[in-house]
C-alpha cells in the first residue's frame, strides 16, 4: 500500500560534548568526550502505527562532577545491537546492553550524603514527583546487560578513620529485565577487590521492586582485615593490625520482610589501638575475641539477622550490630555454652 514505507539514517561518531548545554541544566554533570554513533529506521505499517529501530553505540564516555572536578562515570564502549519503539503501543524493546570497561565512583560524605545527592539542578518551574514506580505507561523489555572488565571506586569519609576500595575486572551479566513480567532477573556478577580479595554476587532480583523481591548471594574471599579499620573503629572504638576475611552473606527479601545469613570466617584476627568513637558500642572485645579462636587461630561465626524493610526506622547496619553485639554479649558471659 502507498502509505506503507520505511526510512533509514545512519550518524557516527557525533560528539556527545554538544549536549553539555542542555545537560547543565538539568544535573552537575560534565560530559567530558564520549562518540555517538547510530543507525535509525523508521517505519510506518498499512495501520499508520509507527516503528523507529535501530542501533546505538557509544564510545569513550566520560562524565564528570562538576560540583567536586571528579570523575564520576564512564566507559570504553557501550553498544545495542538492536532497539524498536512501537510509538502507538507505548513498548520499548532493547536487546543485550553491553558495556565494556566500565567506571563508576561512588561515596559517602562526611554528612552521610552521597555524591549523588543533589545531582540533579532544581528549578522553579519543577513538579513534585509523582511516585509512579519507573518505567509507569511505558512497557519496556530489556534483554540482558553484560560487563567487561568493570572498575568501581568506592569510599566512605563519615567514619572516624576515612575507608576506600576498589573492586575491578568487574565482569557478569544480568539477565532480562521486563517491566511487565514479575519474573525476577538473575544476577552473576564477579570481581578482584583491592590486590587479593574476591567479590562475587549471584541471586535473582525484581529490578523495579527490590523489596517485593530479591534472593541475593554475596561472597567476599580473602580480604584484609586492616583494610577495614575504619568500620572497626566507627562500631568497636578498635583498628584491626592483621587478620583475612571471608564472607557469605544470603539476603532474602519478600514484600518487604527480610531474612539475612551472614556466615563469616576470620583468620588471625590482631586486634589493633583503641580509636575515640562516638557511636561505638562498649564491649570486651579482646576477650571474645581470644574466646571464639580455636587451635588455628580462626573465627568461624554463623550470624543470622531479620527485619522489615516497610518500617521507616529500618536500618541494616543496626539490625546487624544488634546481632554482633548479641553474640559478643553470650560469648563472653557463657563461653563454654
């Protein structure tokens, strides 16, 4: 039919910098370099319902916060082999988005606010948030997401001694993500923490409704236990000298109610000088400490924890303190029990 057609264009490597205008005006954000490259269709059934698909590609991004001069993400090359936007149906579908070597920073404040807080530029003529769960009116189906040799730059400035880590060659995948199904995503991610340790993360996850949803297995192996002095200190009043880590933590969350298991195995554990904390929580902790090694100098604790997400004085650092302190308290009153 003559009202039947089919349009085709195609970009490359537009530099993303010409956006910086219009993105100043919306968020702190710097977009440093980054390529856009693209092929479009464009077509119109014999119904008039219009179609674009495509490709998008984009190459060495790089966004920056303008409020601190950092950088605050990235990557080397982002790709979709292939989207459709059927306009009348309101459905977005996107096939696998890959990322490879991406870059992302994230950090607590002295203040316990984010460097993602206060992103966004307010201005006098924007609305409330309506609360609609994302993705609300529109269907949109993701095919998965892929990451290569990830890096993530993490730190925490709020406590009493300052903490940050690295974890790189991040790589994984995630799988389907549809806003109309309530079929969770599974997750498999996996990556090196600062020299020697091992961060792996596997479960499954409703994206859009973590709380209504998410069985999540984390494993840390063979971290350093000085490393994290700063917690230490923040919660005990103690630095940590020597001492490895390992970790498995299973979080389980349905409609809001959680049921955690931290099991956690800690090698020769030193315990180091006594550092002045507001918020540490007094305890005998050489002797529980000296009372929970066996022969070989290894804890071996099994720390079960549960909560209800729904309730807005929720917090999990507390509910899992509350649990450590328990354990100390029994330990050290009854040992042998």
């Amino acid at each position: 039919a003559s009202d039947v057609y089919k349009r085709q264009a195609g970009i490359s490597d537009i530099p993303l910098t010409i956006a910086q205008p219009y993105i100043q005006q919306y968020a702190s954000l710097l977009i440093g370099d980054g390529l856009l490259s693209s092929q479009l269709e464009l077509s119109r059934s014999a119904d008039k319902a219009f179609k674009l698909g495509g490709s998008i590609a984009v190459a060495g991004l790089l966004v920056s916060d303008t409020r601190s001069d950092e950088k605050l993400l990235g990557w080397s090359q982002f790709d979709i082999d292939r989207f459709e936007w059927a306009v009348d149906r309101k459905n977005i579908e996107l096939s696998l988005l890959s990322f490879e070597q991406p870059y992302g920073r994230f950090r607590v404040n002295k203040d316990r606010t984010t460097n993602l807080s206060g992103l966004a530029v307010a201005s006098p003529g924007d609305a409330e948030p309506s609360g609609d769960q994302p993705g609300s009116g529109i269907d949109l189906i993701i095919g998965g997401i892929g990451v290569k040799d990830g890096e993530l730059d993490f730190s925490d400035l709020s406590l009493p001694l300052q903490f940050a880590t690295k974890i790189s060659d991040l790589d994984g995948s995630i799988s389907t993500i549809d806003t109309s199904s309530s079929e969770p995503a599974n997750i498999r991610l996996e990556g090196q923490v600062d020299e020697f340790g091992l961060a792996r993360i596997e479960g499954t996850m409703s994206v859009f409704d973590p709380i209504g949803h998410s069985d999540v297995s984390v494993e840390f192996r063979n971290l350093m236990m000085s490393s994290l002095s700063p917690y230490s200190a923040e919660f005990a009043g103690r630095e940590i000298d020597e001492g490895k880590l390992d970790l498995d933590l299973n979080y389980v969350i349905q409609q809001g109610k959680l049921q955690g298991q931290n099991d956690i195995i800690l090698s020769d554990l030193v315990l180091g000088a006594e550092v002045d904390s507001p918020d540490a929580v007094s305890l005998p902790l050489g002797l529980a400490v000296a009372l929970l090694k066996d022969a070989n100098g290894v804890i071996d604790i099994d720390l079960p924890v549960e909560g209800d997400i729904n309730d807005p004085e929720f917090r999990i650092g507390g509910i899992v303190m509350k649990a450590i302190v328990g354990l100390i308290t029994k330990v050290v009153t009854a040992p042998f029990r």
